[in-house]
C-alpha cells in the first residue's frame, strides 16, 4: 500500500507531533511497512472461525472480602508527623 507524505502530516498533526521533512519520509516508510503487515494477514483464511476475543479463559481471581481486625489508629498515625485531630493531615487540594 502506498502512503503519501500527506497523510503522514496529517497523522502527525492529529497526534500532535511536529514532524521534519527526514522525520515525514521515515515515518511514511515504516506505516508503509505496518500496514503491508495488516494486509498479509486480511489474507489469512479464517471462514469458519469462532473471534476469539480472549486467548486465555477469564475467571474470578477476587478474594472473599472477610471481615478482620483493624490496625488501631494511634498504631496506623504512629509514623507520620502529618496528622490532625486523629486523622492523617495532607496538603490541601482545593480553595
């Protein structure tokens, strides 16, 4: 397939990039290069074939969320020098 420095401009300019003349041609030989790639492979023959969306099965890797003991406050507030009124202080984030 064959791609005009233009389209390659106007890729760059979507993507916001700010391409030299070098960089343009450079560029425009390695899309070539990728979408030769894509077209080799619309030529695979694939009637017939289920999409696999996922190459391995997916399953639930969540843990049971059990109820357990809590660090106590004054052990959780022991490290830090940035607590107020029982609580950690941070900086603030809005006015």
């Amino acid at each position: 397939m064959q791609l005009d420095e233009e389209t390659v401009r106007r890729v760059a300019f979507l993507a916001r990039l700010k391409l030299d003349e070098e960089e343009v041609e450079k560029y425009r030989r390695e899309l070539e290069s990728i979408l030769e790639s894509f077209h080799v492979l619309n030529e695979a023959k694939v009637d017939g074939l289920e999409p696999a969306f996922q190459p391995i099965p997916v399953k639930n890797v969540f843990r049971r969320d059990d109820v357990g003991e809590s660090v106590p406050q004054d052990l959780a507030l022991s490290n830090t020098k940035n607590r107020e009124g029982g609580f950690f202080k941070g900086p603030k984030v809005m006015d």
